[in-house]
C-alpha cells in the first residue's frame, strides 16, 4: 500500500491509507511503513481513513510503537473514528499510545 | 380500554367504519409497498405479514412517543438479560393488548378473510426451551402493561427450540428456522452495531504512566446486530422493547481471497461468525462445556451491556450515578458473565478504580436463580474460559482474590468454607462456578417460589446466604393474564368481564369478585359451557394430531410440560398403568370416564425422557386399541408442544398434573395457567404448587406425597426402600411388573426394562413408589369429585377467583419495588 507521509515540523505524518486494517492487509502495511519507521523516530499515524481495525491492524500499529521506542522515539495517533476509538478502549491499548484528535494536536504534543 | 368483543364494538360503533377503513387501507398498502405483491396475488402468510405490519405501524407509533418522554424524563431503566425468551404468537397478543382486535376483524372480513385464520399463520418465535424463556416473555408483558422503562435482552436465534415430531413413538427432532420466511415484527438496527472481541491472549505490559496494562492481544471479532421487538402493554400505552442480537461477520468475506478463487475459504470465517446466532441450544447436559455456547452467552452480554452503557451515557456523564439510572437483572447464570463485563468496561475503559467500579457493579446487578439441582448449575473449565476470555478470567480472579479474603477474615481458618464459596472450583479440571460469579456480584439474589428461595437459603447456597443474608430474597413467579385468559380463553374471559367487569386484566386480584358466583347455577353453567366448547376444540386437535379420538365429557387430565425425570411423567404413566389393569384384570371401573393428555419436548441428548415419550406412545396404543378400556381409558400424546399450543391444550384442562418430585421444581408456571383457567391441580407440594394451595384453599386441590424435608430426609438417611413397596403392594407390583413383562412393547422387547430397574432402585432419585400410592389415592378422590360436576365446577371457579396472586404483574411489580428502586406509570401498590 502507498503511505503518505507529510513533513510537519519536522515530524513525520503518516496517513493510513486504507478504511480497513485488518489480517488481509497488516502485513502489507507494516512491510510497507518500516521505510518510514526507518528514516524517522518521531511519528504521528493519522487514521482519518481507518473505519475497520481488527487485532492485526492493531498489532500492526503496536509494532510501529516498539520499534519506535527501541530507539528512543515516540509514536502519536491521530484521527481515531470513534468506532476505532472504541476497540483501542476495549483491549487497552488507548492506555500505551498518545492519541489527540487532530494531527496539529499529535504534532503539537511533541514538543511538549 | 377495551378487549371483549362486546364492549369493544359497542364503545367504538361510533367510530367503527372509519378506522376498519383505515386498517383495510393500511394493510393494502403494506401488501403493495411493503411485500411487493398484487393484492390478488396475496398467499395467506403474505396476507398475515401485511397484516402484522400494519399493527407494527401502530406499535412504532408508541414507541417513538415513549422515546420521547424517556429522552425527557430520563427514568431508571429495567434491563433484564436472558439467554431465552419465548414469544410464540405475537399478532393475537397485540391486537388484544391495543384493543382493535373486532377492527381488524372487521377489516379482514370485508376481505373475505378471517382473523383466526390469519392469526394462524404465525410461526412461533420459539426461541427458549421452557418455563425461563416463557417467564421472560411474559415480563416484558408486564414491562409494558405497567409503564416500567425496560429492555429485554437476548439472541436473535435463526433456529429456535427445534420442531418434534413423531414416529412409532419415538421423538425425532426437526430444525425450527422461524425466519426462514422472515419475521415482520424485527426491526434491524445495523446502525447500532457493536463490536465484539473473542478468543485471543493476554499481553502483559505497562502504560504510559507505568502502570501495569494487560492488553487483549490476537482476539478475533464478531459483530452483534441488534434486531428490536416491540412489545405491547395492555391498553397499549406503553411498549417494551425487546433487543435481540444476531452475530455477524466482520467482512461480509475476503474480497481478496475471493478474487484468487476460493469462494469458500472466503466464506469460512463469515459462516464461523455467524453461527454464534444460528441456534439455541436444549436444556440438557450436552450444553455444559460446549465452547460455541459460552461464546453465546459473552456474545449476548457484551451486545447487551455495551448497549446500556452507551444509553446511560448518552444523559450522564458519571458512572457514579449508574445504579441510580440503570439496573440490569440476570436471568438465571446464562448472562452472569455480565459481572466481569461491567467491571471491564468501567475499569479498562472508563478509567474507575476497581472499588468504585465493583460497588457500582454490585449495586446495578441482581441475579435470579432458576435451578436446586447442584450438578445444575452452570461451571466452565478455566482453560476453555481462558481461550475465550482472557481478560474475563483476569478480572475473575481478582474478583475472587478480593472476595475470598473478604471471606477468610469473616470465617477465619474455615478453609472448606472458602473452598465451597471459591468462584474457582478446584477441581480436574479447574472450573469457573457462574452461580457464585452471579451471586458475588450482585446485590440482589432471589429465587422464583418461596419454597424455592427457602431452599436457596439452606441447601444450595447457605454459605453464601449466611454472609449476604440481606441480599436474598424471594419473588414469586407469575404469568400474564393476557396471554393465557384473555388471548388463550376468550370464551372464558369473556364470561368473566361480563360478569365482573375488565378490571381484572390489570389487577388480577379482582378475580376474587368471582367467588360469589360460584355457587350460582346460571355462572356455573355458562363456565361449563366455556370448558365444554374448549374441550371440544382440544379433541379436534387431539384427532388431527395423534389420531386419538376423545369425548369431551371425560374428564380431561393435562400433564404439557418439558419431559424431565424430576417432572415425573412416569409417575403419570405408573397410575394410568395401575387404573387400566384395574380394569382389565380385576374389572374395577375408574370413577369416571379419563381421557390423559400429554405434550412436551424432550432434550435431544436425554435418553431417559425420550423413553418415556416412547413409553406414553405404547402404553396409549394399548389402551387406545383395548374395547374393555374405550370407554373408560384413553392416552394422547400431542406432538411439537408450543407456545400457541399450550393456548389450545390448556383452557381445556379439567385435571393439572403437577407432580414433581418436592424440592425440584423451582417455581413452575404452568400450574398456573392451567389453575387460571379453571383446571384443578394435583400435585405435590413443590415450587409454586404450596403457594396455589394457600391461595386456593386445600379443599380445591389435589396434594399428595412427600414433602421436600422428607426427600432430603430420605436422601441423606438413605431410608428408600422401594423393595418394600413393591412386595407389600400388589397395585405397585403389578404396574412395576409390567415394565419387564413386554406387556406394552410386544413387538420391541425389554424395551422398558430399565423402568422395572430404576424405580425398583433404593438411588431413585424422585421416589416413585413412595409417592405412588397416595399419587392413586388423589387420583381416586379427584375422579370422585368430577362425578359431582356442580361440586367441581365450583371448585374450578374458585381456583380461578382465587389466582390473582399469579399475575406477572404482580411479581414484576415487587422486582421494581424491592429490587430495581423503580416505578411504572401504572404500578401496582
């Protein structure tokens, strides 16, 4: 899948560019961001698009935040629907990642 | 308010032609618009379903209003989960409850169609086994009729209770799918769709702060649809909602995998999904550790409990204030998984501390217990609860870790105490006890009769009951008047609203004005004529169905009900036994002419209750086919027991067999229905049985045999000898004796030896010869007393005066009151 990834402040701004995250496409996704995860330490996954996330996608999403964190960097989410927004509830995950609604807000949070 | 033809037509004359108008233009429209067809191309159920529509316009109409006033308001809500709800027939209910029923009537019959006939053709939503999913059903009658703010919750079920038929006397068991032609009461809400995580494992990792944060990992997801029913109060100012779910596949399939080719594969997870809603399950044994049933039970509580949470936070914004708002009522273990769901969904997802949350949790919940029998009562091994429910069974633990310390500093050093109380059975393997999960975790305990609550107290559950004693408590089961007079016996409650006005539809205790025309020869004779004409009807039925022809001057004695030892239908079948050979061998003729009826659906893995289906069947054909006995003798076992059935069979009854073993039967309905509508009981004195005695009076029932002290007594002394009976008695000996003898299985030898064994068994567990002779003295004395017609017609219009007590208005009434702090528009005081 093509990732969009926008500059904002010197933080990285990737758009999931899919409705729905799920076992058919995770593993395409995360072969797919590990560029990005690569090039960047600091980074916000905008999820305006995401309509559908199952454990995969959030697995997925997990992973970017290990990563990440193994060499000092941060993970930030923005653009949650609120049906994603629930299922992050459900399994606790909205407990270990920083989630704001916008991504000027996830950007923004980094510099606090 | 109106339901009797009479003083509905009369009230409405003024009226009539204009609304028998609009409902002939409704249902034509329904036809057209709604079904797509010509109205000359209308098939009967087509006809019915513009029919039911046209009523659901009415239904929709209420409910939106009392949305309205809810939204307004903001009442406490009733939630009341259950694995089962047993509808049946829905359009006769309706059009009673609203009072249009000489409308649509009318309306139909300038259509050249009539309304019985129509009625007919609706399957019955049969989606539960038995007397919990009928007492369900008829509580949201209640809801409704009382105007307390209340939502059933349950499974949409594409298979409901399966279809019996018989063959050469044996059960044989056919899939029910009632929506295979669709239903036009559900309204699908797939907006309001919920998401639901199965299966999967715990990760255990910190958050952000580095606090520790179990996270739900690899769980797979269903999707619950909710699928809503309206149902109607009588007077048709309130309706009921009940909610039920069907389990839907995340995707439809795998676009992708279908685009390779393999349409099948594709499909695959989306039918595993789905099967989550495909069936209900019997009640029998083979339900106990089936994965797909505790997944059942989760799908129906986390659909449920989501849903309320996101009701009550649509008007508040603290949990604090939950309770207050909202109560959610289990009935019976099936949804006590709503403990640890609550307690996840305000820990893990609303950010409470665990005390607050388990007060709120506690102070919301009540549990209704259903069942004495200990090898009852629902458990799942934890290893399967773990693959299921990973972070359910955490949360179970911790729940358990803070109860037992509670336990341990009350009863210190007790430790068989803790291990009895435990939510953990120590056992091989492991197993999670859902009736201690349910009681640990509400505030509320009660059991359905007062003998039963008694037992609760001191048999099942005296731990519990010693360390919680305010938590218990008893209400008393009660069955709605609507359905099972007004709808079931029109006839009858027509009499009865002539006679004494139609108060009685909403307080049943005005019943009591009837007494003073009991002894009225022109009352008596107009309630013979109503018994003689539903009696005629039944044999109709009986003829049609199991090819018995009957007269309908015998005296009609009913056992319908679930076929289950603890019933003891054989008991039933020991003294027809006992009364034809009798006849036969010692030309000893029975008071008076019987005709014995019996219905009910045996558990497909429960041998022993299809045996005495078969048994019935034989000894019937015996009897059936012996000149000596037709006048005097006959056995009919009407197949495929229903709800809608159940109206037919029961305002014919004369003769209620409630024979359970005493301590067995929680409460019983059916001994209600049957003694509402002027039957006379015999029975033991179990479940609801003693309190119909105290209402009715001893004189105008039938009670023999042991009582549940004298059972426990046996039981533990071990003092059964059926041994004794069997050589003391020649009656006993002669009916054991025709068990092993072939004498009704002539072509299927020792088919029935096993009877001979088991009741001559010192471990029977429900003491047939014991009970046995004074089973045949009452029987004896209730022939006598038919042979007095004006004495037993008496009897039988006291029984119905005196059943006010047994209305579910009443018992809902004192749940809202003493267990939910609520009150309806129309309570009760």
């Amino acid at each position: 899948m093509e990732i969009a990834v926008d500059n904002i402040d010197s933080i990285a701004v990737a758009a999931v560019p899919v409705d729905e995250l799920d076992a058919s496409n995770a593993g395409e996704f995360k072969r797919d961001i590990a560029p990005v995860l690569q090039a960047n330490t600091r980074l916000v996954l905008d999820l305006s698009r995401l309509r559908f996330v199952d454990s995969s996608g959030l697995g997925a999403m997990l992973s970017c935040l290990r990563q990440l964190s193994a060499k000092s960097g941060d993970l930030k989410l923005c653009g949650m629907s609120k049906q994603v927004r629930a299922l992050f509830e459900l399994v606790r995950m909205h407990r270990i990642f920083d989630i704001y609604g916008t991504k000027e807000e996830a950007v923004h949070a980094f510099d606090h | 308010m109106l339901s009797t033809t009479e003083s509905a037509e009369n009230i409405q004359k003024p009226a009539t032609a204009d609304l028998v108008s609009t409902i002939q233009e409704s249902v034509r429209l329904h036809a057209r618009y709604s079904l797509g067809k010509a109205w000359s191309d209308l098939s009967s159920r087509e006809l019915f379903n513009a029919v039911a529509l046209s009523v659901r316009d009415r239904l929709v109409e209420r409910m939106l209003e009392i949305e309205e006033r809810y939204r307004r308001d903001v009442p406490k809500r009733i939630n009341y989960l259950s694995i089962e709800f047993l509808i049946g027939q829905s359009l006769g209910n309706h059009l009673h409850n609203l009072g249009i029923r000489d409308l649509y009537r009318q309306a139909l019959s300038t259509f050249g169609a009539d309304l019985e006939a129509v009625e007919e053709c609706e399957e019955d939503a049969a989606l539960g086994n038995g007397g919990l999913g009928r007492l369900a059903a008829c509580f949201l009658d209640s809801f409704a009729t009382l105007g307390i703010p209340a939502c059933g919750y349950g499974i949409n079920y594409e298979y409901g209770l399966f279809k019996q038929e018989i063959n050469n006397g044996y059960q044989k068991e056919k899939p029910e799918n009632w929506l295979a032609q669709g239903t036009p009461w559900e309204i699908p809400r797939p907006d309001e769709a919920c998401l639901v995580p199965v299966y999967g494992r715990i990760e255990h990792g910190v958050d952000r702060k580095g606090g520790y944060n179990p996270m739900w990992m690899d769980w797979r997801v269903l999707i619950g649809i909710p699928h809503d029913m309206l149902i109607s109060g009588y007077g048709g100012r309130t309706v009921s909602l009940l909610r039920l779910y069907a389990a839907r596949s995340s995707r439809d399939f795998d676009i992708r995998i279908f685009n390779d080719g393999d349409y099948f594969k594709a499909v695959k997870q989306k039918i595993a999904s789905e099967t989550i809603s495909k069936v209900l399950y019997p009640s029998d044994a083979l339900v106990q550790g089936r994965e797909l049933r505790l997944v059942q039970e989760y799908f129906l509580v986390a659909c449920a409990v989501r849903d309320i949470v996101r009701r009550f936070e649509q008007h508040h914004d603290r949990f604090r204030d939950f309770p207050a708002k909202v109560a959610l009522q289990l009935n019976d273990t099936h949804p006590a998984l709503a403990v640890a769901e609550l307690m996840r969904i305000l820990v893990d997802e609303k950010d409470l501390e665990w005390e607050e949350a388990w007060t709120i949790t506690q102070a919301t919940l009540g549990y209704t217990n259903h069942t004495l029998a200990p090898e009852a009562l629902e458990k799942w091994p934890v290893s399967l609860f773990e693959s299921v429910l990973p972070r359910h069974l955490q949360i179970i633990y911790e729940i358990n870790r803070r109860f037992l310390d509670r336990v341990s500093v009350a009863h210190p050093g007790d430790v068989e105490r803790i291990r009895r109380m435990s939510i953990i059975e120590e056992s091989t393997p492991n197993q999670v006890r859902m009736a201690n999960l349910a009681m640990v975790g509400s505030h509320s305990i009660n059991g359905v009769s007062r003998i039963h609550t008694e037992l609760i107290k001191t048999s099942l559950a005296p731990d519990f009951f010693q360390l919680y004693p305010e938590r218990f408590n008893n209400k008393t089961n009660g069955i709605t008047p609507r359905r099972w007079l007004l709808k079931a016996n029109p006839g009858l409650a027509n009499l009865i609203s002539s006679t004494i006005g139609e108060g009685w539809l909403t307080d049943l205790y005005r019943l009591r004005e009837l007494e003073s025309h009991a002894a009225n020869a022109g009352f008596q004779a107009e309630f013979q004529r109503v018994k003689r004409s539903n009696k005629e009807k039944l044999a109709r039925i009986v003829q049609d169905t199991a090819q018995v022809k009957v007269d309908p001057d015998s005296l009609f004695d009913i056992q319908v009900k679930r076929i289950h030892a603890y019933k003891r239908q054989l008991l039933n079948v020991m003294h027809i036994i006992d009364e034809y050979l009798s006849l036969v061998e010692d030309g000893r003729q029975p008071a008076v002419p019987r005709t014995y009826i019996f219905a009910g659906k045996a558990p497909p893995g429960y041998w022993l209750a299809k045996q005495i289906i078969k048994l019935i069947h034989n000894v019937g054909r015996v009897i059936n086919n012996d000149l000596r006995a037709s006048h005097w003798i006959k056995v009919a076992f009407i197949p495929d027991y229903r709800v809608s059935l159940a109206e037919k069979i029961i305002p014919a009854a004369d003769l209620s067999e409630q024979i359970s073993t005493a301590g067995t039967e929680a409460s019983g309905t059916g001994n209600m229905k049957l003694a509402l509508n002027g039957a006379l009981t015999i029975g033991t004195l179990d479940g609801a049985n003693i309190e119909i005695l105290e209402e009715v009076g001893e004189e105008n029932m039938f009670i023999f045999g042991l009582k549940a002290a004298e059972v426990r007594t046996m039981r533990e002394q071990k003092s059964y000898r059926p041994w004794e009976d069997y050589a003391r008695n020649p009656h006993v000996k002669r009916v054991v004796d025709s068990f092993s003898s072939n004498l009704f299985c002539p072509h299927e030898p020792d088919l029935f030896t096993w009877i001979f064994a088991s009741v001559l068994d010192a471990n029977d567990a429900h003491f047939h010869l014991t009970d046995f002779t004074p089973y045949v003295e009452a029987q004896e004395k209730a022939g006598e007393t038919f042979r007095d017609r004006g004495r037993w017609i008496r009897m039988a219009i006291l029984n119905v005066a005196r059943m006010g007590k047994f209305s579910s208005d009443r018992t809902v009434a004192e749940y809202a009151r003493e267990i939910w702090g609520v009150k309806g528009s129309t309570l009760l005081d």
